[in-house]
C-alpha cells in the first residue's frame, strides 16, 4: 500500500568541513575549505530524508542554528508530502533583515531538499523521474582554471580529457582582458574544438572590460560568458555585453529568489540561469525559476552541487550541465558519496534509486564532521 502520510518527526543536522589541497582562487575569492551541512529527516514512517547541501564555511554554524531553532519547530508534526506547504513555513527564516539573507535561504534549502528525498523514497521512485524525468543522463562539465594554482593549465585541460569530462567552466575577471584571454586561448588549444569552454567571471569585469574580454575570445568557442560583469547595475551591463558582444551569457549563482531570476529574463540579461537551489531555498524554488526560463527560451543550469542539480537538470528538456569539480576542489563530491557515478563520454548516469539515490559514506562523515559550540 502507498504511503498516505510522512509525519515529520525529527531533523537532524550534521555539519561537514573538508580542507582543500591547496588555496584556489577566482577573480576575487578564495577558498582553501569545503563545506556542507548534511541535513537528515525523520518521518513516522520510517522514511528518512537525507541531503547535503551548500558551500558556506564561514557561516555554516549559524545556518545549523537556524535549522534547529527556527525552521524545525515549525515542521515537526507536518505531513513531507506538503512539500510546498513545508518550504512555506520554513520561508520565515530568511525574514530578518539584521543578518545575511544566505543563512536562513541556506537553512531553507537543506530542509526543502531532504523533504524531497523523503518524498522519492515513499513514491520509491528517483527525483529526477519525480521531477519530470525528461533524461536520465546529463552531461557533465567541471569548474577549474582558478588562479595561483600549482597545476600547468594544458595539463589540467588534460586531465579533463582523461577523465571524460564534456567541459569546463574556466575563471577569468582577475586579470586584465587581455592576460585572462591568453589563458582562455591556452585552454582550448589544449582541449580542442569539441570541448565545452565557459568563461567564469565570478562579476569581475566592468561592462567594457567584458566586452574586450568576449571579442578577443570570440574565435575560440566560447560557449557562454558567466556572471561577466561586476554587481552592481549587473542586469543591464550583462544585457548591454550580450548585444555588443554577441556573446551569450549566463547569471542566477548570486540570486536568492525566482523573482530575481525572472528580472534577469525580462531585462533580457541572459541565456542560461545558472540558479543554484542550494543558495537561494531549495529545489522547489529552483523548479520555480525552471519554469519560467522555459518561457523565456532561456536555458538552465545549476551552480555546483552535482548530486541535486543533476536530478533537477536531467528532469526537464532545458536542462544543460552537472556542475562537477575536480576531487582536490570538491573532496565532498567525490569522497562522502560512496556510489559517484562514472563519468562516460561527458555524461554521467543518474541513479535509478528511490529519492537522490546516494549511497552516504559514514566513515567520511564521522572523520570530516564538526561541533559548532553556542
């Protein structure tokens, strides 16, 4: 018999700190940890909900708290399947205006998305088929070319290769147009012309410098030019690099809402929505904005977290790439999931289990798990 209910119980929330190799920066970032809170649902039923979500290392104990002081109270009791019901009454973290909208848009998410997996696993179907199951497959792309690195970039453009990978989302904005096009034109000689190559800004560039950027890459496949422009007046500068340049372009990482990213797509600022559920409330948020770039024939993508964002790309017809990292850059990826698929000529294929379908490795969770003291 089908399950008529999934009575929220208890959530659980365990948070994760992984030291990277090495710093690896962008254009004015950096990074030398990975990061994730892995959130677990417990239902009446016996179904457990399991996600990991976001990258927030400076913040992840306030995102912790938020969880467990905020958002749980108002769950338990509640029925999962109400999926937009839960997401509703969790929404109230990221009310207060005195703290960084992240926390609580993170907090969101975490809890949005284990609901789901419990949700797949009662239906005991993969989410990626609950969804919309358009493909089970997706192409997979990594993020790399980051600045001060140890690695020569023809051998990490090899290394892609040996591995299958379809792309890469290669960092620019650090330098000037000019040196960061030379390393751009370094990358796809040594890729040749079938591999995807993104230029990744992380909003570098002023419009100009944008613009300079996308003309002296424009005969070496630049497949799109992602988040170019600095913040600031961004929609109307990535709209004005897009008709000078003739470059398509990509933004949604730093939006917290379907309504930001519905701004994007009316100012005509973009051709893919990179939106990233884990950042901005959840993957019923990320299905909001999903539907709406259909309208807009813009297509989607996902910023990082390859375990949610493969289902969710794969399960609709615009769905572009799983947004992978080597396994020095994203040791969680390749290291807490003991059932990472391979990667076979670009693609991966999505498990056929009930839910996200991820098999957890409790040992790298027991090593890599941190107490945050209140």
């Amino acid at each position: 018999m089908p399950l008529s209910s999934l009575k929220i119980t208890r959530i659980e929330t365990i948070p994760i700190r992984v030291p990277l190799r090495q710093v690896y920066r962008g254009s004015y970032y950096q990074m030398t940890h990975r990061a994730t809170i892995l959130t677990r649902i417990y239902t009446e039923e016996g179904i457990v909900g399991e996600a990991f979500v976001g990258d927030e290392d400076h913040i992840n104990d306030q995102i912790e708290r938020v969880i467990r002081d905020e958002i749980t109270p108002n769950l338990i009791g509640q029925d999962a399947f109400a999926v937009e019901r839960c997401w509703e009454l969790a929404r109230p973290a990221t009310w207060n205006i005195l703290r960084d909208r992240r926390i609580g848009l993170v907090a969101c998410a975490a809890v949005d998305t284990a609901i789901w997996d419990a949700v797949g696993k009662a239906m005991q179907q993969p989410l990626w088929r609950v969804w919309g199951g358009y493909r089970n497959k997706i192409q997979v792309i990594w993020t790399g070319g980051y600045y001060n690195t140890d690695i020569p970039i023809a051998q990490e453009m090899e290394a892609a290769l040996e591995a299958q990978i379809a792309g890469m989302k290669f960092k620019v904005g650090g330098r000037t147009p000019e040196a960061d096009a030379q390393r751009f034109i370094e990358a796809r000689k040594a890729v040749g012309d079938d591999f995807v190559l993104i230029a990744d800004a992380n909003q570098g560039y002023t419009p100009d410098q944008a613009v300079r950027f996308a003309r002296l890459v424009e005969d070496y496949g630049l497949f799109y030019f992602e988040e170019p422009c600095q913040w600031q007046n961004d929609r109307r500068a990535m709209r004005d690099v897009r008709y000078r340049s003739g470059a398509r372009v990509c933004a949604g990482q730093s939006e917290m809402s379907a309504g930001g990213c519905r701004d994007l797509m009316v100012e005509s600022a973009i051709d893919f929505c990179n939106f990233d559920g884990s950042w901005s409330g959840g993957p019923t948020e990320w299905r909001r904005v999903a539907a709406m770039a259909l309208s807009f024939d813009v297509k989607m993508c996902h910023h990082e977290e390859a375990h949610i964002g493969g289902h969710l790309l794969a399960s609709i017809p615009h769905g572009t790439f799983a947004d992978t990292m080597h396994e020095d850059r994203d040791p969680i990826w390749s290291g807490m999931i003991a059932n990472v698929p391979e990667t076979k000529g670009g693609y991966i294929t999505l498990p056929d289990r009930p839910g996200l379908g991820w098999e957890l490795d409790e040992d790298f969770i027991a090593k890599y798990r941190i107490t945050y003291s209140d």
